[in-house]
C-alpha cells in the first residue's frame, strides 16, 4: 500500500471517470429504438401480469431462412434481468436497463482484475485507463441490448476459466462461477454459444489429460450451465427442438445469407479483424468495417467499378491498421512461447485457443458492423500492453524514449476516443441526436409528452411521418401509450380520417418552412431538434 499509494488513488479515479462517463444521463440518452421497444414490450407484460416468463429470448438477424418468424432465439436470461430489474425499480425503459448498466460498471474493475494476471502494474493501469474512455465500450453503456453484458461475462468466463484449469484443489469457487459465467454467456448472443462450448470443450480436452478426477468438477460446471438454461430446454421439448433446427441451418450456412463464397468470407473475416483492432482501440477510421484490403485485392486481380483513391490519410489509415494487428498478433504468440510463468503462460494459451475460435465463429456471420467484435473487445488492449512491454524491455537503458513513444500512442489514443465521445454527446445534449438511425428514450419523451398536451381529452389521434422518420413511431407510441393516448398510424393518402388530432412528423420547421400536405393547413408545430412535430388541420 504504501509502495503503491499514489497509483491506487490513479486506479481509483480512473474507476471514477468510467462510471461517470457510463452512468451520466443514462434516463435522457438511452436508446430507444425499435428492439428495445419491442423488449421493453415484452417485459412490460411479464411484470403486468399479462404474460408468462418466456422461455427464449431475442432473435439473431443473421439466423433462419426467411422472416423474423424463422429467426433462432437466443436463451432468455437476458429478459429475466429485465423483468427482475423492472420489477424492482419500475415498469419503465430506463429501469430495465439497469442490469446492462451494472455489468458494464463490473467490467471496469473486472477488466483490471483481468489484465493484472498479465501484465505490470503501471501497463495494467494505462490499459484500464484507456478501457474507462473507450468510444467502443461506451457506446454499450447506454442501452437496453443483450450484447451489452457480454464484455463482463466474457472476462468471467476466461479468467474463471483459467483459474479452474489450473487444477489447484480449493477452487470450488471459480467451479461456480465458470458455470454461471458459461451458463448466461451463450444466452446473449448466438456468437457466444458456440464460441464459449467450443473453448471450454478444448480445455476440458486439455485439464483431463493433466488429472482425469477433474471431470467431476467439470460436470458441475455444465450442471449450473444447465441449470440457467432451462428455460431453452422446456420450450425444446414442447416444440419438437423447433429453435435447435433453425440454429443447425443457420450454422452450416444454408440460411439467409449463407451461400458466400468460403474464401470471400474467410478474406472479410480477416480484414474486419484488421480492422477492427485499430477502431475498437482509438476509434480511429471508419464507424463500419468496410473491407478495405479485400477491394484492394480485388483490384489488383480484375476491374471493379468503384476504385479506390489512395490518398494519404487512406495509406496511412490502412498501413497503421495491418502493422497494428500483424504487431499486435506476433507479439501475442511470442509472448505465449517465451512466457517464464507456467500459470501465465496457461492464460496466454486459453486467450490465443479464445480468439482464434472466435475468427471461424465469426465466418458464417462475418458483417460489417463492429459490434460483432463484443466478445474479443479485450484484444486491441493487449496487443497495445505487448507493444509497450515489447518497448521496455526492448531498451531498457533508454527507459525515457520509450516512456515518450509510450505517452505519445497514449495521447493519440485518447484523443480519437475524446473526439468521437464529444461528438455523440455534443448531438445528445442538443437534442439532435435522433434521426433516421437513432432514437433516444429522452427526445423521445419530450415528443410524446407535447401530443398528449395538444391532445387535449382525445385519447385516440393519427399519426404521419416522413419515410426517413419512421422509426421514430414505435417509441412514440410506446411512450403515448404509457399517458393512456392511442396512437393509430396513417399514411398520407388516407382520406377517411374523422376528427381526431392528426400529427405530423417531418422535418425542422427551420429546414423545411414552406412545409404543407394537401387537403390540410397547419394549426401549430413545435420544433423537436433535427425534427418538427406539425398539428394538421382539414381544409374545409
């Protein structure tokens, strides 16, 4: 303690910072979009009585073979935490989002407690550091979504992972804790539940060979697993394991989406890995994968009508992306060889096993969007912990320079991820952060709050808004709902309206003046950030 006096006051504002930055108007900011409408929906009818406790959980987009109906469901551990949030603090979207917001609270602590089986501690701070302010990580803070929790659970899982494995007699523990971590792990993203089995089935392959009286612990781990997924198991043997098929034929690709060429496929994977490593880290380039290196490739071989202009930013864009990861995957494995510690070494080969069956987990799923990337968010932070220990050691008589290459990439670091945190929150303080893409809890609450005041006694009112707006109607809906108001959607070619308040959503009043929809005049709009919310009236 004393020794380390100063840095625990460091570790302890960096917690701080995170939770601040993870928690701060969590009510007004929240997604609200249509899945957590729907969500919120669902567990609005459990609490209420209206429904019983389902036994699965969210649908996987990129699942089945047709429609949403034919789309496999993730276990529904993820609405229980809802459901016992809302039941608690109240039937509302904020309140349900609780139980996201606590396990993204965890893994600030957890991923320090992590990270310190690694590497020194003045690295484990820095990379705790730069976890706190992560654009990525925050980005899943303020929202009610499955994926949200998988950051914790899937530090749960490897660190128990590793400490049951190591086979010391007193670790009941972590027994217990790797079933509740494998067990709610695979019921938050269909990723996961083949990715968390596939690791645990090497290890336990690997701990056998080591000492066979191990396999009863084992057992107790699929017991508690087993046990948390039981709601899965009832609904598979009411429907002749309807949910299993539709997983069998997602998985091997007959599904939507799954006739890709292997090798295309494979190329993607390996280029959003690239990717991804840079923009998880910094949150520098692009918001979307956009598998650069694959169309440089295919340019190379055959024409294709849209080039790419290498400019400058985009050389060094890439150039920094591929030498980052080849830096950051070379140095893992070298690690792994040259690791002294028999225990650490055992944790660098569990995380080398992690990512690798994560890579061909990805494939049949392999999507732009970097939010696929949840489960390995930890990998960018190790290779930048390898890089600065590679430095150290590399000239430890020179401890000065590398100290300064290292505050430099911290800088770096650090300022990408503040631009793009003060971007989202400067539309979020503004209000003009919905839009046709997003939808926030609190924009929207101050739209449904204005309908129910222009309503008057109508309970009943029709709604309108333009095509880019239309996901702003189920939220408002919900909210309106929610103050006893009924809104029935119309679109603009319905003549046979009787004499209910007919609102419009389109553009800012400021943006559009000369706004007017025939047969109507306006009676009185509000501006809503980027939107306007027009009161119609018929023209007699």
């Amino acid at each position: 303690m004393k020794n380390n006096y100063w840095r625990i006051w460091v570790i302890l504002a960096i917690f701080a910072v995170g939770i601040f930055l993870r928690t701060y108007q969590l009510h007004n900011w929240l997604d609200f979009g249509s899945d957590q409408v729907n969500d919120a929906v669902r567990v609005g009818d459990v609490v209420t009585g209206k429904t019983a406790w389902p036994l699965l959980g969210p649908d996987m987009s990129k699942s089945g073979t047709g429609g949403r109906s034919t789309r496999f469901h993730i276990g529904p551990i993820y609405y229980y935490f809802e459901i016992i949030s809302a039941k608690i603090f109240g039937n509302y979207p904020d309140k349900m989002a609780y139980p996201d917001l606590l396990f993204t609270v965890l893994s600030l602590p957890l991923f320090y407690f992590f990270i310190r089986k690694l590497f020194s501690l003045n690295i484990s701070i820095i990379l705790t550091g730069i976890f706190a302010v992560s654009f990525y990580a925050l980005k899943f803070s303020h929202s009610a979504w499955n994926p949200n929790s998988i950051p914790f659970f899937s530090l749960l899982f490897l660190l128990s992972l590793w400490e049951f494995a190591k086979n010391k007699k007193n670790n009941w523990l972590w027994v217990v804790i790797l079933g509740i971590a494998l067990g709610v792990g695979i019921q938050l993203h269909a990723i996961l539940l083949v990715l968390f089995p596939a690791t645990a089935f090497f290890i336990l392959i690997l701990s056998l060979k080591k000492n066979w009286k191990i396999s009863g612990k084992w057992l107790m781990v699929f017991l508690i697993a087993f046990i948390l997924n039981l709601g899965q198991v009832v609904h598979e043997q009411q429907t002749n394991f309807s949910n299993t098929k539709i997983f069998i034929i997602s998985l091997f690709g007959h599904g939507k989406g799954g006739d890709a060429n292997f090798l295309n496929k494979f190329g993607d994977d390996v280029d959003c890995h690239i990717e991804g490593n840079v923009y998880m880290l910094s949150s520098f380039g692009d918001t979307e994968c956009n598998f650069y290196y694959m169309k440089i490739l295919e340019q190379s071989i055959s024409v294709v009508k849209n080039k790419i202009e290498y400019t400058p930013l985009f050389l060094l864009q890439i150039s920094f992306s591929l030498l980052f990861s080849l830096f950051g995957y070379g140095l893992l494995i070298k690690r792994f060889k040259k690791e002294p510690d028999h225990e650490k070494k055992y944790l660098w080969g569990i995380i080398i096993l992690y990512i690798t069956l994560s890579f061909f987990v990805f494939l049949p799923v392999v999507n732009s969007n970097y939010r696929y990337f949840v489960h390995i968010f930890f990998v960018p932070l190790l290779f930048f912990g390898l890089m600065m220990d590679f430095l150290y050691q590399k000239y430890p008589q020179d401890k000065k320079t590398s100290q300064l290459v290292v505050a430099f990439a911290l800088l770096w670091i650090v300022f990408y991820n503040g631009v793009s945190i003060y971007e989202i929150v400067k539309q979020l303080a503004t209000g003009t952060r919905s839009g046709n893409e997003e939808v926030v809890l609190g924009e929207m609450e101050l739209i449904a709050n204005y309908l129910s005041s222009q309503s008057g006694s109508q309970r009943n009112i029709y709604f309108m808004e333009l095509n880019r707006y239309s996901n702003f109607y189920k939220s408002i809906a919900y909210l309106t709902d929610k103050k006893g108001i009924h809104i029935e959607r119309v679109k603009e070619n319905k003549t046979t309206l009787d004499n209910r308040p007919l609102f419009y959503l389109g553009d800012n009043s400021k943006d559009n003046p000369d706004f007017s929809l025939p047969g109507y005049t306006i009676l009185t709009h509000k501006d809503f950030g980027g939107v306007s919310i027009y009161q119609l009236q018929k023209i007699r």
